[in-house]
C-alpha cells in the first residue's frame, strides 16, 4: 500500500516584527524519517508562484519533507488574496529581516506536533534558494550550523544589485523609489530602508565573505541556466570561484524561472524545472 501525500499549512510569528507569515510542508507519510528540505522564493516571489505546488509534491514523491515559505515582507497577506497585495510591507522588506525569518522557521519546524519524528529527519536540512531567495539560502546557510547542505537556483552573488549613484541620492531624498512588477503591472515601493539595512549588517549580508570563511565543509550546488535574462550565468561562476569545492551545475537553454510562469495551468512541472529538480535530488541523496 502506497504512502499518502501529506501536506499541511502553519503561520508563523516573529520576535522582530508583527507581520504572520504562512509557510506549508509536505511529504509521504511512511513512517520513515525523511530530510528536510526548505525552498526559499526570490524577490516579488511567493511560496505558491507558478509551478512552487508541483515542485513540493515532486520532491515529496522522492522521499523529501519539502517546505517552504512566504518571506513576512513578500507582499502577500495571510489569509489574503494570495498574491501581491501589501504594497507598504513590500517596501519595508529588507535582507536581515528575510534572513531572520529563514531562522524563525527553521526554529519551529522541530515543535511542529504535524511534523511526526517517524517522518522527519531534522539532521538531514538542506536550504534550496532561487534567484534573491539563492543569495539568502547561501547566507542563512553560513550562520546557521543546522543546515547540512546548500542549492541555488540562479542564484544572485550580491545583495546589491550594483545600485548607480544618482539613484542612490535621489532615493535617499524622496525616501522611496519604485520597481515595476510586469506580471501585475504594479508599482512596487522600495523604502530607502533596504539600503541603511544592507550598510548596518554589511558583514552577515557579504555573500562572497561569508561563503569563503563560513561554510565550513557543508556541500554547495549551483544550479544556473545558460539563457536567464535577469541574473546573468557570471554570478554562478562568482559564487564558483568563491567556493571551489561547491558543484557547478549549467543547465543549456534554461531561463531564469526554469520554465516556469504565474498562473501555471498544466499539472506537470516545466521540464526545465524538472531539470533543475532531478540534478538538485541527485546532489541532496549524495550529501544528506
């Protein structure tokens, strides 16, 4: 008799702010301890975009408990429309906050009463990370020591984005400047924020510092397609040179979101996120 798929919802609070924020795991009720695996969105991402659904179930069936999250500041809202909606919150969003909320779930998971110590594995934890949410994985990662292994998906190598110097006076003025999300056509706010955050903690927001002096040993898979439009294949060699010893997987004709798209209407993943996936499963049996 086949195990069933297990999936269940659970909000989260932080110490450091007052925004609820939801996450969800799921894995095949076996009896049989499983390793963690915790997926990490990237910027004007969310736990639920296009195909996120089909990849948890998927690393499910491969004998993962898969988890994931809604970053607090996201711009989503528990028990909202289920897309970006928050505008202010959006705005406010800043790197440590992220990072801490990685670490405000990866402290629950272990008292979760749903999570059964016959099911899960909490010494097998690996972090997966797409694009902003890559750079956060690799982060998270060199701070905290219960994470056993590390995947980016097209992953940043900079938390600065390389911000030009008239933008950054001017922002510094107005306080705020916008980005465009062109799936929704929204005009997303930026408060000056981020930046003061990034200046206050530049050490633990150092990804190429931190993933030289502080992995310490821990397996690293870089995942990057040839073809992403929006981080370019050089940061995957950047964080290759950082770290020789991590595997450097490219994946030929594979864009920035592996295929994928929000809404995805077809019931099987892009076959380049399956890609990505099979290579990631491949690594995470190997190390874990």
């Amino acid at each position: 008799m086949s195990a069933s798929l297990t999936s269940v919802d659970f909000v989260l609070s932080s110490s450091r702010h007052s925004r609820p924020f939801a996450a969800d795991a799921r894995f095949l009720a076996d009896g049989r301890p499983k390793p963690v695996v915790v997926f990490v969105h990237g910027f004007k991402g969310f736990k639920d975009w296009g195909h996120f659904n089909l990849l948890a179930d998927w690393f499910a069936h491969q004998g993962f408990v898969f988890v994931k999250l809604n970053l607090s500041h996201n711009g989503l809202v528990v028990g909202g429309t289920g897309d970006l909606e928050d505008l202010e919150a959006f705005g406010q969003n800043n790197f440590s906050l992220e990072l801490d909320d990685i670490g405000t779930l990866l402290d629950y998971l272990p008292t979760a009463a749903y999570l059964p110590a016959e099911e899960v594995d909490f010494t097998r934890l690996a972090l997966i990370g797409h694009s902003r949410g890559g750079g956060l994985a690799l982060l998270k990662t060199t701070e905290d020591q219960r994470v056993q292994a590390v995947v980016t998906w097209a992953a940043i190598s900079d938390v600065n984005p390389g911000w030009p110097e008239p933008l950054m006076q001017q922002w510094q003025q107005q306080g705020v400047f916008h980005v465009e999300n062109s799936r929704t056509g929204q005009q997303l706010p930026l408060y000056f924020q981020i930046v003061e955050d990034y200046h206050r903690n530049r050490l633990r927001l150092d990804i190429r510092h931190n993933l030289r002096r502080k992995l310490r040993g821990r397996p690293l898979l870089i995942v990057h397609g040839d073809q992403d439009e929006t981080v370019p294949l050089q940061r995957a060699y950047h964080l290759k040179e950082w770290q020789p010893a991590a595997e450097l997987v490219i994946l030929p004709s594979v864009t920035h979101n592996f295929g994928g798209a929000h809404p995805w209407q077809p019931t099987e993943l892009p076959t380049e996120a399956r890609q990505a996936a099979e290579v990631t499963v491949e690594f995470l049996r190997r190390v874990l």
